[in-house]
C-alpha cells in the first residue's frame, strides 16, 4: 500500500470510531493499523485496527470495517503448550457486522462476497452482530466477517494476539502489511 | 443491600453507559453487578460492573462508577504457578476517573475521601484519566479509584477475574455482593 491510501484509511477508521462514540488520542489516531492482507484491495478485502493492549496473557483491540470490508478466513492454531491459541470473542459496538463461523450453512447469508474471494470462504454459519451483541470462537475454528452497509465498529477482547502464527484459506494472504 | 436499592444503582449504572455510547442487551443491563462490598455505602464505596466476557484466558468488563463513587484500595495476588495474579487495564470512556497506584505519592490529589475511608488507603501516586487516556497495572500491585464530579465509565481488560482472590487494604471489605 502506499502511504496516502493507508492516511486515507486511518481517517475513514477515524471517523467511524468517532460515530461509535469511541475516543482515542492523537497518538493512537496516527497509529491505526490498517491492512490489505497483500492483495491491493483494502476497501473490499482489509482490516482497520485499533491495539489498546497486547501483552503475553490479554489483548483487547477495537475493529473496523467500511460498508461491505471484509475480513477474510482464517483461524489461529495451537503455537505451543502455554498457548493453545487465541481464543477471542467479538462485541459489536456500532454498525452491522455479518460473522461467518463452522456449523450449519445458513440459507441465503447477507455478505456480499466478490467472485474472486468466494473459493477461499469454506464456513457459512452466519451470526448478525449489531450493537450489543458478541460472540467468542474457540481457538482453532476456521471464521471469516464482513460489515453491512454502512460499515462497523466490534471490540475484540482476547488473549495475546500473535498474528503471524494466523493461518489463512486464501493461500496468497499475508497478515503484516506493507507500505510503500 | 436491598434489591430495590441494586435496582436503582443498576439503573443509574445504565444511564451513564448510556451517556457514554455504549450499548448494552435489555439482560445485560438487568445483570450489572453492584458491589458495595459489604459496608452498605455504595454510593460512596460501591462499584458497579459489566462483565461482557471472564474465561480461564482473559477478561473484560465495563466499570461504572458514580459521581465521586470510589473502589477500594486491593491488589490481585498470585494465585497459582499458572496464574501470577491479574493483571488489567483501565482504559477510560466517559467523565474522569482518579487512579491511585504505587509510586510517589501526589502533592493536592484530586480525589475526596470520606474521612473514615482514608485510614485504608496507602498508595496515592495519581493518574488522572479522561477519555481515550489508559493505564495498565502489573499483578499484586496495589491500586484504588474514584470518578470525578460527573462520574466515570472504565473498560478494564485484563487476565482472568477471580474476585474472591482478591485482598483488601481495609480488612472489613468483601467483593462478593450479598442482596437481602
């Protein structure tokens, strides 16, 4: 990504943080992270990211996503005998958020997913998040989300989040963003 | 305490999360636990809690306090190899809240404690927190906090919460709330 498009970002983040009513300082503002998984599609396949804390037992974020963003599949395996892996559970906190996890296909789901990232979507079990709502996925468990319409904000609260141990359905992903 | 007077503490609790723009399930605002930790003060020694997620891993919560309201000075112990004692972090959202830790103690701190509550309160190094401002405190160190004139809403994050673990400053105290 090229730094404008990822100042770009952090402003939209920004402004929906701001409409959920979240405050952050400045500092934090500039630091959003913000990332295209390597694909060069952010708005469509990307995740806006907020880290308040993470440390070797907790990690809590805030999410964001823009009108339709989504989050692709992964899941986050066993690292070792102290870290059967991370265990998380997501709060909606503004918007609507679809969160796709294993179990029973649901019928007629509301993402709308582009052609191109549809083979590498293998769970279907939809659950709505809209305000107040949240959910906890085990470790391990394959789950992938995006937002509805106008976008949505979800705390993650967690335990430590070691991002490059995630593993990916879409082979070509890669979580650590890149800039320009 | 009186049912009647948990459900008026709950419905004040409400209305400033509410004010804060956080959103809460009609049961999770009928849940909110208030502890006035066995004093019978709880507008002035009381702490009124969500807690959205406690697992073996990690914890979250929303804290409430009142105008003025305060939380009694306690650490969180060592509590077995695996578990070296909660660690958390006060993350504010809403009003101002006085954090008091261990460190050098405050010239004119900001806080007013009723007199028969300050015998028990040993660490008065200050750190105010507003909106947006955070601060993280390592296990089996002692802490305590009030809001500010308005009130304060707090998101703590942090490893597992085992209250009954806990010890307090004041010998009289106990977390766990008894309702007539």
């Amino acid at each position: 990504m090229k730094l404008a498009e990822v100042k770009a970002m952090r402003r939209r983040a920004a402004g929906l943080l701001d409409r959920a009513g979240i405050v952050l300082s400045r500092e934090e503002k500039d630091a959003i992270e913000v990332s295209d998984f390597g694909l060069g599609d952010v708005k469509r396949l990307g995740l806006l990211v907020v880290v308040y804390e993470n440390n070797d037992r907790y990690c809590a974020k805030e999410i964001v996503l823009l009108p339709r963003q989504m989050c692709p599949e992964h899941r986050h395996p066993l690292i070792s005998e102290r870290n059967p892996g991370k265990r998380e559970t997501f709060r909606c906190r503004w918007g609507t958020a679809y969160l796709y996890v294993e179990g029973i296909a649901t019928p007629r789901p509301k993402a709308k997913v582009p052609p191109d990232y549809a083979p590498f979507l293998t769970v279907w079990h939809e659950i709505v998040l809209r305000p107040g709502d949240q959910h906890a996925l085990p470790p391990d468990t394959l789950h992938w989300f995006q937002a509805g319409d106008r976008g949505a904000v979800l705390s993650e609260f967690s335990s430590s989040s070691v991002d490059e141990h995630d593993n990916w359905t879409d082979p070509r992903l890669r979580r650590l963003p890149e800039i320009d």
